[in-house]
C-alpha cells in the first residue's frame, strides 16, 4: 500500500527539483538547450529576463528547491526523519529533520548560499544573468519571502516509508 503523504512529499520534491534544473539549464544565452528550453512548451519555466513575474517567482522557489534536495538525501540516508550520526554518543545522537531549530538551520544555510550569488550578479558583470527588473534590496526580501515558505514547507515533508505493509498502523 502506497502511503499518500509520502508520495505527495516525494513528488512535490521532485516538482521542485525539475523546475530547478530547468531553471539552470535556461541560463546561458549561448547555450543551444537553453533556447530550445525557452521555445518549448516548458518556456515559461525558463530563464526571461525581460518578465518581471518570472525573475521573483523563481527566487521565490529558490530555497524550497535547495531543501527539496536536502529531503531525499535525507530519505536515501534513512528511512525516516531521524539520521544518526555514526561515532557520535555510540551512534545515539540523532537529527531531526522536522525540528522547528533543523528546519531553521537547514532554511538559512541554504538562503545564504544565494546572497552572495546575488550580491555578486551585481558587482560583476560576467557573473550572473541580470535582469533590468531586479534590484539587490528587492531580491534579497524575496529570498527571505523563500527561506520562510521553505520553513514551513518543510514541516509536512513525510518521511514515512513510501509503500507499506498492510500489518502498518
């Protein structure tokens, strides 16, 4: 039997993860992917710097995308929410990954590996793409905007085993 909750984790990971790719690959003007990406009935997951909806909806995924990798590192560590640490109070010393102080943890870290990717697309012009609907201040609200969508986010992530057997509460 195929838990709900789980499947719903793992598939709005994987969303996530797609559109995150999708979004990398459609960086490069040069690149002959990223123009078919943009042409494709997938455009509108690409790259635009000339649509302003499409430069902050995207920061606004940014962190949810980083911690969705994060889930299934911790799915493929262990079977549930809890990872132990090896050599570590003889392995009894456990994360929680839905813990209020982990979710937090995990959701700043992840916000600021992108600040300085964005103080930078402003400082050096061969950085980053730019768009001239960005400003520095406005994007790093919108990271923030980010980080708390992806903290909240991750408190109904299911670790649950995906399918189960019938004996299973």
């Amino acid at each position: 039997m195929i838990d709900r909750r789980a499947a719903i984790s793992t598939l709005v990971c994987t969303a996530l993860i797609a559109i995150g790719l999708i979004r990398v690959l459609s960086y490069s003007v040069t690149n002959p992917i990223s123009a078919q990406l943009r042409e494709s009935s997938l455009g509108f997951l690409a790259y635009q710097p000339d649509a302003v909806w499409n430069v902050r909806f995207f920061k606004l995924i940014a962190t949810p995308v980083l911690v969705a990798l994060i889930y299934f590192v911790f799915r493929a560590l262990n079977r549930g929410h809890r990872i132990r640490l090896p050599g570590y109070d003889g392995g009894d010393r456990r994360i929680d990954f839905r813990s209020p102080w982990m979710r937090l943890l995990l959701t700043t870290v992840a916000t600021l590996h992108w600040v300085p990717l964005e103080y930078a697309k402003f400082t050096r012009e061969d950085f980053y793409p730019f768009s001239p609907h960005e400003s520095l201040a406005v994007n790093i609200v919108v990271l923030l905007a980010s980080q708390a969508l992806a903290f909240v986010g991750m408190r109904y992530l299911s670790f649950d085993p995906l399918i189960r057997s019938r004996s299973d509460p």
